[in-house]
C-alpha cells in the first residue's frame, strides 16, 4: 500500500503524463534497449519503429497514476497486459529493469522539474505496479502449465498445412511436434510464435490469433504478409512465414492467450464485423457458435480491399448455405471486375441498420481506421458500451482522438 503522500504526488504528476507521456516513453525504449540490448529478443521492434509501444505504454502508464489510489479499477486492462506479457515470457526480473530506465527517462525529459521527491514517489508506485503484474502473470504462468495440454515457455509445432487464403493472407496448420495433446483455448485468443530468421540477430515475437474454433488437434494462423510501403518495411516475420515457412518446418508456439472472447452464454443476436486479416478471431467465434448447435442468429460482416484480397469467401459462403441462422455481407472498398459484393466502399450506419438489429452483440476486430469507424456508428447508433466488443492487433490503441 501507498503512504497518502506519494499518493499525492503521482496524482499530481497526471497532467504532466498527457503533455509529455510518449516522450517519456519512447526515450524509456531507447535507453532500456541501449543498456540491455538482450530485450530486443522479446520486444516487437516493427511497433516501437511505428511508435506503437510508447504509444500503449504511455497510455498504461497514464491509467495507473490517474487510478493509483483504486488500482483494482484497471484489473481489467492490467490482466489485458499480462496477458501478452505472459504469452512472450516476461520474468520477475525484466521489472527491475523497467522501473529504473523509466525513472530515468522521467528525469531525461522532465529536468529539474522532476524532482527527488517525484522520483521517490514514482519509485514507490511502480513497484506496487510491478508486484500486482508479477502477481496476475505468476497466476497465468501457473494456470497455463497445469492446463490439460498446456505448457510452459515455447514449444515446437510442425506445419502439417500451408494455405493459401488470399492473395496476401495464408493459413498454416500446426500440430505439436513431441504428438501430445494441445491445450483449448477460447474463440478469440492467440497463440504467439517465435522465430529467428537468417541474418537476424535477434528473435522475433508475434501474436497471432487463432482462426478456427478450438477442439481440433491443431491449431490454425491465418497470417497476412505485411509488405513494405512507403512509411514502413515489410513485415520481418509475416514475410518470413510466407516465403520461408512451409509443410514440414517446425515453428516455436507459446500457449494461448488473450482476452478478447466470444460471450458464450449470450442469447443476442450476434454481429461478427472484420476488415481485412481482422477476420481471424472473428471466423473463430463463428464457427463456435455454429458448431455448438446454439440458434442463435449471427450477422458476419467482412471488409476487404477487393475480391482478391478477401479470405476464406468460400468457407464463410458455406458456413452461410448450411446454416439457416447464419447471414454473411461483403463489403468491399474498390471492387475489381467480377467481383460481387454487397455494399462497395465501406461499412456506414445507415447500411448497416439494414443488415443487422440494435439489440445485438457486436464483436469486430481490423485495421484501426475500421475499427474507429465501425465503433463511430455503433455509439450513434446508441449501442451501450457493454455490447461493444473490439481487438486490436499489437498494443493497445484508443478508438478515440485522445488518451482516455
């Protein structure tokens, strides 16, 4: 527990944190990478470079000194956290090493203004912001080892199938090299795979979530391969996958992990809304509902560049022909010749009223301008926040303009 003092203090620092937040955290980045350069083999060095992870952190660290007082009102978003950290193999150790270079750079970017008392104050409060992370991810550490299936660390998959999805987006199907059993886990997770491809000198770490419904004996990614564009370089690992990975190579999987589920014991209807590769764990949860025999109706909604660029049209075309409960649209931005969709440009209130019904469950995940826009119009369709559910690829963004 705090003293009310150092309770004062980091309170007093909350507006100080939305000026100057993400310079403090970037230059957190910089130098925690200078002084211990091992880290890059657990951190995403594509979203530091986009500015992603000082983006997020400094939104985590902005939420827990406006809560310092009731930390227990961002379980939620701390438990989020945790969940990635324990998917990529965050250690007691790595803490220590956080707090100090994030005490440094507060005093790098804040000068004389950052005072012993601030900086003892802060000290303080990271490390009860560190035990209660330590403590929530010992518990996952714990849960996921004991799970039937489950392991600890990274373990070794064989790609047993390689498919083509799209002209971009390609599905591996991986099967547990030693022949054991795989853990469960909930429509939406992810499983996070680790790599080193040639003339790397580190590992690199991704999620991936995982899209077909759990209870086979495989998992299934579907990955996009990101391709260089004028504000950033290809994707390291999802280029790697498609172009050096294929049936019979063995990848490293930690367990599945995340937050973002499907609400199984909801009767609503559901709305399932994806753009681009955002249908992942969207195509999981429909196929859970659908093969758990629920009747309850489901709306897919998928958004994608053109026909060529859309996943998996033919399984969902199925899925769609086989079950009367189940109705799928395509949207898609610049449709190409013979391409049919539903709707060309993009997904708007005003068509959307006609596809699916205000009392219903939505659930959507892609690119963070869809997600902006398809939140837009479920608030103004006046959609009370607990049937909103969105996930992000990567840190934790804000579907609003400003840190909230």
């Amino acid at each position: 527990m705090l003293d009310a003092k150092t309770i004062e203090i980091i309170k007093s620092t909350v507006p100080v944190l939305e000026i100057h937040g993400q310079t403090i955290t970037k230059n957190f980045y910089q130098t925690m990478f200078k002084n211990h350069p091992e880290l890059l083999n657990v951190f995403n060095h594509a979203n530091q470079r986009q500015g992603k992870q000082p983006t997020a952190l400094a939104n985590a660290v902005y939420a827990a000194a406006a809560h310092i007082d009731r930390l227990e009102e961002i379980l939620p978003v701390v438990r989020g956290i945790a969940q990635k950290h324990r998917a990529l193999g965050i250690q007691p150790e790595h803490y220590p090493i956080v707090g100090e270079n994030l005490l440094a750079a507060i005093k790098t970017v804040l000068g004389d203004a950052a005072t012993d008392e601030i900086l003892d104050a802060w000290g303080k409060a990271y490390g009860v912001i560190a035990d209660v992370f330590i403590s929530v991810e010992a518990e996952m550490y714990r849960e996921t080892a004991e799970k039937k299936g489950g392991w600890h660390g990274f373990r070794r998959f064989v790609v047993e199938r390689k498919v083509p999805e799209s002209d971009v987006i390609t599905s591996f199907y991986l099967k547990p090299e030693d022949g054991n059993e795989i853990a469960s886990y909930l429509p939406g997770q992810y499983i996070t795979v680790r790599v080193k491809p040639k003339g790397q000198e580190y590992t690199h770490l991704r999620h991936y979530s995982l899209s077909a419904a759990p209870g086979q004996p495989y998992y299934r990614i579907s990955v996009k391969r990101e391709e260089a564009a004028e504000d950033r370089p290809a994707g390291v690992v999802s280029t790697y996958l498609h172009s050096h990975i294929g049936e019979g190579d063995v990848l490293e999987l930690s367990a599945p992990a995340g937050d973002f589920t499907l609400d199984q014991t909801q009767n609503l209807p559901l709305v399932l809304l994806s753009g681009g590769v955002g249908l992942t764990p969207m195509v999981s949860m429909l196929e859970t509902v659908l093969q758990s025999g629920a009747k309850r109706d489901v709306v897919y909604i998928h958004a994608a560049r053109s026909g060529k660029h859309h996943a998996m049209k033919e399984h969902i075309d199925e899925l769609a022909q086989t079950h009367d409960n189940l109705r799928s649209y395509t949207v898609y931005e610049t449709p190409e010749t013979g391409d049919s969709s539903d709707k060309a440009g993009y997904i708007d209130l005003s068509w959307l009223k006609t596809v699916t019904t205000a009392n219903s469950d939505f659930y959507f995940c892609g690119p963070v301008p869809f997600m902006k826009a398809v939140r837009r119009a479920l608030k103004e369709w006046g959609i009370p926040d607990g049937r909103i559910h969105f996930e992000f690829f990567g840190p934790a963004d804000s579907l609003e303009d400003t840190i909230n």
